[in-house]
C-alpha cells in the first residue's frame, strides 16, 4: 500500500460520495471546501487517477473511482470495527464467549489460546466445554456454544457447520514406561495386553479400525472404550494397557517422559483439526479475538 495515503483521503472520498456535494461533504467533516476538495486532488494524484467527475447535479464516481471506492468503504469500516472491538474489550463483561474442545485440543492447544487471548482481551468472559465430537458439535447447533475447535468429523456430523482448518494431528499409540512391548514394538502384538480404545463416537475411531485392517490386525478382544484423556493418564501408569488417542492429549506427558509413545507408523490416522461454527453465525469482536489468539497458539506451539 502507498504510504502517502492517509484515512483523511479515505473519508473525504466517501463523504463526498455519501453527500453528493463537495460543499456538504465538507461541512459534515468541519472542513472548507477548498480543503477537501485539495485532500480528493492530493487522493487523485497519489493513485495517479481521476475518481470522480463533477457536474451540475453534484459528482459523480468514474470507473477508476468506482473501484476504489468500494475498498475505501470496507477499510474505514474494518477500522471502526477494529476501534470498537478494542473499547469493547476494555469493558469487564463486555465479551463472552462459549467455546467447546475436544480432547486433544483442551489438552494441548487450548491452554495456550487461552493465554494468547488474555493478551488481546483480559476481560473477555471465556466458558469452555469439553466432550465428544458428536456432544459438542450438538451443543454448537443448538446455540449454547459458539465455536468447537476439534478434528473434523465424519460428513453425517457436520451438517449446517463451518470448518475452517488449523493443522494437522494423527492418533499416538502409547505405554507406560518400562511395558513389555516396548522390547518388540510390533503392532500386531498389541492383542497380548488390553486396549484403550477409541469409544463408537469418537471422531478418531474410523481411523484407528481403518489402522488395524491395512495391518490386518483384529478388533482387539480385551478393550476399555473411551477417549477421556483423564481416565488413560490415571489408567495407564498402573498396568499394562496400550492406548489409542490423539497425539494432542497425551503431547506433554510424552515429552515430559511419563508415557511411551510406541515407534510405529500411524501417518495413516493423520486428520484435519480446526474451528467449527454455525454456517449461518454471524462474526463478533469475541469470535474474531479468540480465532486470532488460536491462530498464535498454532504458530507458538510450532502446530502448523
């Protein structure tokens, strides 16, 4: 963009438009007409283009002008939706926002997006739900929440939703330390030992079975079916289970060395994860903070 060009050129451009009259364009910005009518030469001669052509009835845009115009109207306008957001946020209580995770994103991503948005917007008013993808998105239809950030479902699980994607996350499949399969990390030997496995609803399951065909590997026999992240850290420590779940929500307890991711190829179960809203959902200040402060969190957290 050319740095010459100052918002003051902006809006006596469609001033003078709104009005139809350099005259009274001028008087609803507290100017002379001599001065806006050098701030649409200066605006002209910048852009190196006549915008618009004056007669008897008033003014009118040129074809030059025409298009400009329509890019003057939306930045003045995004900058005013800008401002106020900022004096909306500085409100207590002003923004609220209802946001449903998934597993692996309240796990690993959230928190940082939480902390990432109480930079942009320490007041806004932020309530978090957790649950699987079929309870959340449910929630999301009916109103009661206004984003869900997860892996994109299955077609049936997403009609009337928006899915805008962030990064990409494949399921781990992982052990305590010290388990036996750890000697020999074969696959197909996950059938000696229980299994934690991704419950029918689960977003990750179809990629789990498809997993286990292509390695021609049965439905493991011996299964706890769920995908609570709670439940497998507090499970698994004690025993000997083997655990299907999303990278994203065991990523710290691997890294800080707590659980055993096992080295075999899952690049197979590898899915989209992003934001999800109503197709029809009109954008706020609240959304467009936290989308921003989501979008730090992938960049911070080196997802993308």
């Amino acid at each position: 963009m050319d740095r010459r060009i100052k918002i003051r050129h902006l809006q006596a451009l469609t001033e003078i438009v709104r009005q139809g009259s350099l005259k009274r364009a001028a008087e609803r910005l507290f100017l002379t007409q001599p001065a806006i009518s050098r701030t649409l030469s200066e605006l002209e001669d910048i852009i190196g283009a006549e915008l618009l052509t004056r007669n008897r009835s008033g003014v009118a845009l040129t074809p030059q002008g025409e298009f400009f115009h329509g890019f003057a109207q939306s930045s003045l306008s995004a900058l005013e939706q800008g401002l106020a957001g900022i004096d909306e946020a500085g409100r207590e209580g002003a923004m609220q926002l209802r946001v449903g995770a998934l597993p692996s994103v309240a796990a690993r991503l959230m928190p940082e997006a939480v902390t990432q948005l109480a930079a942009l917007a320490p007041e806004i008013r932020l309530t978090i739900a957790d649950g699987s993808h079929e309870h959340l998105t449910g929630l999301l239809r009916s109103g009661d929440l206004d984003l869900v950030i997860g892996r994109l479902g299955a077609p049936e699980t997403m009609r009337g939703l928006s899915f805008t994607q962030l990064y990409l996350e494949e399921v781990a499949i992982v052990v305590r330390p010290g388990h036996p399969i750890l000697s020999d990390p074969d696959l197909r030997r996950i059938v000696d030992w229980p299994v934690i496995y991704p419950a029918p609803w689960a977003a990750i399951r179809p990629l789990v079975e498809r997993l286990l065909i292509a390695e021609g590997i049965p439905m493991p026999a011996r299964r706890i079916e769920t995908v609570s992240g709670a439940f497998g850290r507090a499970y698994l420590p004690g025993s000997d289970a083997i655990w299907f779940i999303s990278a994203g929500v065991v990523a710290r307890e691997i890294e800080q060395r707590q659980l055993v991711r096992l080295p075999v190829a899952t690049s197979s179960t590898e899915g989209p994860v992003g934001l999800m809203a109503r197709a029809e959902q009109t954008e706020t200040t609240a959304r467009q903070l936290f989308v921003q402060a989501v979008g730090r969190a992938v960049s911070q957290l080196e997802l993308a």
